[in-house]
C-alpha cells in the first residue's frame, strides 16, 4: 500500500485545512478530533508520510518514533488526563475501520470510559 499524499491528514499537515491545534513540535501535530467520541477526543499524528503504527515503526528514524511517543504522552499530560485517566487507541487497516490512511492515535478522557471494545 502507498501513502495517499492527498489524505486529509496530510493537508492538515501542510495547512491546506484548518484544524483546532492543540500541540505541535518537530515531530507530531495534535488536534481536536472533529466529531468526538469523549468529552476530550485528540488525534496525535506523526510529521510524515506513514499511513499505520506497522509502517510508522518500520521506516520511521527513531528520532521521529521517540519524538512522536513523548508528543502522545505530552498532550495526555497538558490535558489534565494523567490523574483521572484516558485511552490511546490507533486503528489500522479494514478491519479496525482506519477511516484516514495516516497514523493517527486517539486520546479519548474526560469521562469514565467503559469497557475497552466495542465492536
Ligand atoms: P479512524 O477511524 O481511526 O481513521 O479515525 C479518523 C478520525 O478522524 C475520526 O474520528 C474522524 O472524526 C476524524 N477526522 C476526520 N476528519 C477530520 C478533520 N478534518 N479534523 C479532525 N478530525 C477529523
């Protein structure tokens, strides 16, 4: 599979749409998911052309890879989730319903959120 450069994720990234930032460093964007599914529900995606956790690990430089894990963990923290809690959760492929082919991990908080799956 190749990366879909025209992804709305990918025009994010290059401020061809607007999206409601949260954080932004080097190496990750964040902002608020537009249909959410939580009191808070922020995408984090990593700066470049990777469309799932399998790529992203396989290619990516560890600088990248490190870089993009302690944004996930940051925007967790600056979003006053680490004490009450909050789920991370990347879909990949079909199966998951990957809706946009680049990664992408939710950060879902601000209520009590249940068992883990729901099919
Ligand atoms: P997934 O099913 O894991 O691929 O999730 C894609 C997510 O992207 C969904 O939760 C959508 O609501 C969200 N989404 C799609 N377009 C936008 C957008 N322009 N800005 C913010 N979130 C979006």
């Amino acid at each position: 599979m190749t990366y879909d450069t025209e992804n709305i994720f990918a025009k994010i990234l290059r401020g061809e749409i607007a999206c409601d930032k949260v954080y932004e460093d080097e190496f990750a964007l964040a902002f608020h998911d537009i249909n959410p599914q939580a009191p808070v529900h922020i995408l984090v995606i990593p700066k470049g052309a990777y469309i799932s956790m399998a790529d992203f690990t396989a290619r990516a430089p560890a600088d990248l890879i490190a870089g993009f894990f302690r944004a996930v963990g940051q925007v967790a923290r600056d979003n006053g989730l680490e004490a009450p809690g909050y789920r991370i959760l990347a879909n990949a492929g079909d199966d998951a319903h990957q809706e946009v082919p680049h990664l992408h991990i939710h950060i879902f908080g601000g209520k009590r959120l249940g068992p883990m799956l729901t099919a």
